[in-house]
C-alpha cells in the first residue's frame, strides 16, 4: 500500500472508533462502512481496503451514525485529542 493510504481497519482503530483492530476488522467485513472518494460511493467489504486523506466514511456504531472526513492517517493508537485530529465530522443529510 502507498504512502498516502492506510488499511480501512487500523484506521477506524486509531481514530478511536473501536477499542481493537479485530473489532473494527469485523465491521468492515460486515458491510458495515461506506466510503465516498471523488463522488464514488462504495461499500467497503475487505478490512485492508485503503483509505486515504479526503475519503468520507459513514457508519453506525452503538447506534450512533457517524459521517466523517479523514484529514489524516495518524501514525499510532494515540490519545483522543491526537485521534480527533484524524477526522472531521460531516452533517448527515
């Protein structure tokens, strides 16, 4: 995978969405994220699917619809504040 992209599962991860890599792994493979790149939706089915600066992703966990913008693929599992800075929420519409 390229410098500019980052596997689908360690990036929900490190942006704090999910406590472990396998979790979020599980809800890839489950259908569960959609990601808009370059006005193409899609429906992410394969954990190590990449995911890069600008993709938009939408899904629910905890009953709770999230819809963010990736601004950066962080470089570790750091504190919330550092996994804040890897995405920007959207308006659901």
């Amino acid at each position: 995978m390229s410098e500019d992209a980052i596997r689908a599962d360690v990036w929900l991860w490190r942006a704090r969405f999910f406590k472990t890599r396998s979790l979020a792994a599980r809800f890839v493979e489950e259908g569960r994220v959609r990601v808009t790149r370059a006005g193409q939706e899609t429906r992410l089915d394969k954990p190590a699917r990449p995911v890069r600066v600008g993709d938009e992703l939408v899904f629910a966990v905890g009953g709770r619809l999230s819809a963010v913008r990736v601004e950066a693929l962080g470089e570790r599992r750091g504190p919330p504040a550092e996994a804040r800075a890897l995405y920007s929420p959207l308006q659901i519409s």
